[in-house]
C-alpha cells in the first residue's frame, strides 16, 4: 500500500472508531487493522501515519478502559 492509500483507509477507520466508541461495542476488529497498519506503515518509515495509527489505538484503549 502508498501512502495515499493508507491515509484514505485511516479516514474511513477514523469515523468507525468514531461510530464504534459511541456505541460501546467491540472495536477489536478495529484495532487488529490499525495494528496492521501501523506495521506496514512503519516498515515503510511513514511516520505521520505512524503516529496518526498510534493516537486512534490510544483513543480505543483509553475508551476500552473506561
């Protein structure tokens, strides 16, 4: 994947999160993607990516904690 590509899928995962936390549900499937992600992306030294990845996993665990 560019990095066209992956910004475009964290815009569509961005508003699942969004949709998931309000709901309170399971966002596992989520969060498995993001880890996915963030593996390619940091492979491919994206480190804007990388850190965008990184915020929505803390926005996911900090919810799941709550």
């Amino acid at each position: 994947m560019n990095e066209t590509e992956i910004r475009r899928e964290l815009n569509l995962i961005s508003e699942r999160v969004n949709e998931c936390l309000k709901e309170e549900n399971d966002c596992s499937e989520i969060k498995d993607r993001l880890n996915e992600l963030l593996h390619e992306a940091s492979q491919q030294n994206m480190k804007g990516i990388v850190e965008r990845i990184q915020e929505i996993l803390e926005r996911l665990e900090k919810n799941q904690e709550s």
